[in-house]
C-alpha cells in the first residue's frame, strides 16, 4: 500500500455558501484505492477528508464519534480485504474487515444522515450464468471472500436507505504491492511465467472505480436519489493470461525484461487457493443508465496504469 497525502482532518464551514460543498469522509487512509479517489479532480462540489489514523476501526464507538464530529454527507470506504486466498485462512479478519466495518459505518451513517458508499465484489456471484450479471440476479458466493461481502450488503441495504454499493471486478493498480507491480518483478528474473488462463473477469482499474466514486458523488449531492447497487467495471473481459500479455507488452516500452514466455494454467492446479468463478462478466449498464457514466476500455485503463506504475518508481529503465 501506498501513503496517501496529507488531508485536513475537519470539513471547511460551508453553512454560509448558496451551494455548499458535499463534506465526503474517506475510511482506508494509506490503500491504493484511497490514494486513487483522492488524485481524482475533485469538483467544486466535494470537500474529501480521510478518516484520521488513530480512530480504531474496530471500535463501534470510535467509528461513531468520529463520524458524528465531522457530520460528512458522504462516506466512501476504501478499505476492503483483499485477498480472497487469505480471507479463507483468517476468516476473522476477513468478516471484520468486509462485514463488520462496512456494517459499523452504516449504524454510523444512517444516525447523522451521511449516505454510504461501500465497494463489494463480483465474487457474490457463481459464474454459472453464460452472460452478463444483472444487479438483481441472484447471488451464490462460493468462498467466503464473497460470502461476507455479499451479508454486509444486505445488512447495510437493511439498516441504511441512503446508501450505494459498488460490486467491482478483477481490480488493478499501480502501488508496490499490486498485480502490476509482482507480476514485473518476477518478469525481470525468471524466463517463463505461468499465468491463470481459465478465470475471465472484467479488469478493472481503481481509477477508474475512483472516477465512478467521485461522479455519483456529484450526481446524488445535486439531488439525485438513485441509491442502491451498482456494477462498476471496464469496458470488456480478460483471463489473468490476457491481462499479464498486456502488462508485459507495455512494460517492454520501458525496460528490457527475462520473461520470454508467458504459459497458461488452470487456477485449480494452484494449490491451496481459494475456489473462485470460471466466467463472471458484470453488465454495468444500470450504471450509465442512472448516472450517465459510460465504461472505459480496459486495456486502456491498464495503458495509463502501466505508466503510472513507472511513473511512480521515478526512474525510466532503459530498453535495449
């Protein structure tokens, strides 16, 4: 994970003005995600403060305090387990984190009438269906990673009117600690990678899970109602294999790598890895529909994410 930048821990006073800014309390200071939505151009519209790091995300009390000092129209929570393989061997942390939090904030939300924008998973979902998930289709997880997810959005949609789930897919970065990021470093050393050609998903940039965040922020602080769940993904789907060729193929622009070949494989062969859905294509068209906001392509998103993560490292490997 990546810091994020310094923010103001309180809201300006906007009582005052004809158009008050949204006050919007960003939860997951330091995550990837977190540091995305704040790059985003924020519009004359938003005031964003992350949630100090010294409030205890465990403590219902803190959470509630916290909230209620700073009175936020909209909190946006950016924390989020992330690891599906890993919430399997500590499912504790795994419902703290994607149930009991998400769940925390909504009793918050719904006392001082903030609307809570909370991220969820396509892993609500088998992957039985031949074509694209629908937001009302029935859900069926099938590890746990999805299980929790899929139990704190019924307990929000149940505690808190005012709220919007974003079920994103396949999401990727630029931090040191993301897909990009591992799947260079061991480009650099080893001649021939093995990557999951079976699972198809539709990539998603957090990028552009930032810029969706921001624009229904807009939208629903100038009096839209349109609450409820939402699908969020770019434009098309991809196995890991065809994601890892467009990774490396842009990488080569900005530096000379081992790999020579990338050899696809079955994520069943990967022992001790959670089960996960073979196909699972999200339709985000309720999502234009409502908002107006149209998908991007994502092999342009991982285009501009590639050159972040370059960007960020400082330094422009030179290719041979």
């Amino acid at each position: 994970m990546t810091k994020s930048r310094s923010n103001p821990a309180h809201f300006d006073d906007d009582s005052d003005s004809r158009f008050p800014r949204a006050r919007v309390l960003v939860v997951g200071g330091g995550t990837s995600l977190c540091d995305a939505f704040l790059s985003m151009p924020a519009s004359g519209g938003q005031q964003r403060v992350v949630m100090p790091p010294e409030v205890d995300l465990t403590d219902d009390r803190e959470i509630f305090e916290a909230i209620r000092m700073r009175r936020p129209d909209f909190v946006v929570n950016c924390l989020v387990e992330a690891g599906v393989d890993r919430a399997e061997l500590d499912p504790t942390e795994c419902r703290r984190v994607n149930h009991d939090l998400p769940v925390s904030l909504a009793i918050a939300c719904r006392e001082f009438g903030a609307t809570l924008i909370q991220l969820s998973t396509d892993y609500i979902f088998d992957g039985q269906k031949d074509i694209a998930y629908f937001e009302d289709d029935a859900p069926h997880p099938i590890n746990l990673y999805g299980q929790t997810r899929l139990e704190a959005e019924r307990d929000i949609a149940n505690l808190l009117d005012q709220h919007v789930i974003l079920r994103v897919s396949h999401l990727f970065g630029s931090g040191p600690d993301s897909f990009i990021a591992q799947l260079l470093a061991r480009a650099r050393i080893e001649s021939e990678l093995p990557m999951i050609a079976d699972e198809r998903g539709c990539p998603t940039s957090i990028f552009d899970v930032a810029r969706v965040i921001s624009a229904v922020i807009d939208q629903l602080h100038a009096g839209a109602g349109a609450f409820g769940a939402y699908h969020v993904g770019c434009q098309g789907d991809a196995s890991w294999f065809e994601l890892g060729e467009c990774i490396i193929a842009h990488a080569r622009q900005n530096e000379s790598l081992a790999v020579e070949e990338l050899v696809g494989i079955s994520g069943a062969s990967i022992q001790g890895r959670a089960i996960r859905p073979k196909r699972l294509i999200l339709s985000t068209r309720k999502l234009l529909y409502t908002f107006g906001i149209k998908p991007r392509s994502w092999r342009q998103e991982l285009a501009e994410t590639v050159e972040r993560h370059y960007a960020m490292e400082g330094v422009k490997h030179e290719t041979h």
